[in-house]
C-alpha cells in the first residue's frame, strides 16, 4: 500500500493532467462556436447574464486559470463542465429570438436532447410558432436516441448462446461436476525410423513416430460422443478439426506419422472419428465426434496449432 504522501502526491497530478485536458477540450469548442457564428454570418452575440458555456474568445489558458468548481482539488470548472440538453424551452426561445429553420434544426442534431414530445409538448411548441420542420426535426431526434439506447442495452444483454459457458477463452468440456477446461497437449518427441534405409534403397520409407509423456490425457470424458465448445479467436477455425487416436504405452502415447519416401507420403494417421462443427456465435464453436469414440486416448486439433489431449472412459465399449 502507497504511503499517504505519494499517494496524494500521484491523485493531484492525475487531476491537474484531467484538467488541462479539460481546458483544451472547452477551448477547441469555443473555436468551433466561432467558425459557426461566422459562417451563419451572426456578426453581434446576444449578450447574457449568466453563461450556458464557454464564451467566445476563451483559450486553453484562460480555462486553466478558473478555480474548481465543487471541491479544492477538483477538476470541473466552470469553462468545462458540461451544458444541459437541449430543451422545448430552448426551441421556444430560439424561434422568438427570430433563428431561421436551418439553424434550429442545426442545433436540435447537434445537442443532447431532452425534448418533451408529448401531445402537450408538441402543443404548447406549435402554439409557439415552432414550425412543422422544426417539429420534425425534434420527433426525429429522440427517436434516434431512444434507438440508440435500446441497441446498447440490448449488446449489453445479448444472451450467450451457451449458458454458464466460461467466458474465458479456451476449449472446455461440461462434466457432471460442471464445465472443465482441456489442457493444451504437451509438445512431443520425435523417433524417426527408418532413416538411413530410406538414403540407400530408393523404395524403402522412413517414418516419424511423436510420443506423448504419460498414459493419460488433461481430462477423461466418460461418454463416447462427448461434445466440445471453444471460445476465443480460434472459433473462427471451424472448418479444420480433427480428432486423432493415440496408442498407449507403458509410460507413453504415442502417434505415427505418415510414411515418407522419395516416391511421396503415404499411411497418415487416420482420423478417429469426422467431427461436426457449429459457430453457435462469432467466438463460440461447438464441436462433436460424428462416430462413437472408444475408450482410449485422443488429440482434439482445433486451427493452427491448437491440440488439446482428453481420454474417452466410460467403464465398457
């Protein structure tokens, strides 16, 4: 834990940094008040007792030198902080104060809405003088926020599409006792046999046989079809899954490679079982043997370099 000095030390320069990017946000925004004045050729500001915002002519340094607003070494000043929504009120105004169309309509798209579109609301706007494209304009706005809303709740709530599936990525088995995470294979040796032969007689072939240290894999599966799901990037690699049968040793499994010759390879190592795979979601894949598998010891090869080692036990064949 941080001594109280150097803690208060690192919290002040952490709001001094917030501020100063605070005044160079609201100092940006009065330019862009400006260029919008001149191009709506608003040549004389309406003068104000009390400001809604940054006033025209404020800089970076000016903001900096406004003392905080709530508590002695905060960051919300007076030049920074934020300007209330748009309001019905402000519609009003604006029309009375004799705005044209464009430019209200300009200012409804361009601020934080909170408009009141009631029957009542829109009322009391027609009885105004608040014209139909104006009126339009306003619908249109909270419509879309309202739009923009529900599709973020509706991201945040999106169901998994398999529940209680860990959300961390890897390949998992779900066990009477709950879901299991299979465990990356460990790199093999290799025993190539039949070397030298292979370099004196043309026909003769050498083989590569990889050898997996213990008998038994990350996991034992007690059924025959057991089904897989990956979460991750590696979900996208659906259409290359193999399920492979190794050969237990004494102290090993063990798995041949195909033979090679200089007439080509031949006799690869046979799939267990074809696998049926489905993309439940962009990064869910579910994956399943298409065969029954017998007892004994598997690879599951998932994509590029992805091999997770599992045992099929189910007490008989």
């Amino acid at each position: 834990m941080l001594a109280a000095p150097v803690e208060q030390g690192l919290e002040h320069r952490a709001e001094r940094a917030a501020l100063v990017g605070q005044d160079i946000f609201g100092a940006r925004w009065v330019l862009l008040v400006e260029a919008a004045l001149e191009l709506a050729g608003i040549q004389d500001a309406v003068r104000v007792e009390r400001d809604e915002g940054v006033r025209v002519g404020t800089t970076a340094e000016s903001l900096g030198k406004l003392p905080p607003a709530f508590r002695p070494s905060g960051t919300i000043t007076a030049g920074n902080a934020q300007t209330k929504s748009l309001t019905n009120d402000d519609i009003v105004q604006m029309t009375k104060a004799g705005f044209d169309e464009q430019t209200v309509v300009k200012a409804i798209t361009t601020n934080k809405p909170d408009f009141d579109t009631s029957a009542q609301g829109l009322l009391v706007l027609k009885n105004a003088g608040v014209t139909k494209p104006v009126l339009d304009a306003i619908l249109d706005r909270e419509r879309n926020n309202a739009g923009a809303t529900a599709s973020s709740g509706n991201a945040e709530t999106a169901p998994e599409p398999v529940p209680g599936l860990p959300r961390e990525p890897g390949t998992y088995y779900k066990g009477a006792s709950g879901w299991v995470q299979l465990q990356n294979a460990p790199s093999p040796d290799t025993k190539t046999k039949g070397l030298i032969m292979a370099n004196i007689v043309p026909t003769s072939s050498m083989k590569t046989v990889y050898i997996y240290r213990g008998r038994e894999g990350s996991i034992e599966v007690p059924e025959h079809m057991p089904t897989f799901y990956v979460r991750g990037d590696v979900a996208k690699l659906g259409q290359d899954v193999d399920i492979v049968q190794l050969e237990v040793k004494k102290h090993t499994r063990e798995i041949r490679g195909a033979s090679m010759s200089m007439f080509g390879s031949k006799n690869a190592p046979q799939h267990a079982s074809d696998t049926v795979t489905s993309h439940l979601s962009e990064h869910v894949l579910k994956i399943m043997p298409k065969s029954n598998l017998k007892n004994g010891e598997y690879l599951l090869s998932v994509g590029d370099g992805h091999i997770y080692d599992f045992g099929i036990n189910t007490g008989k064949d």
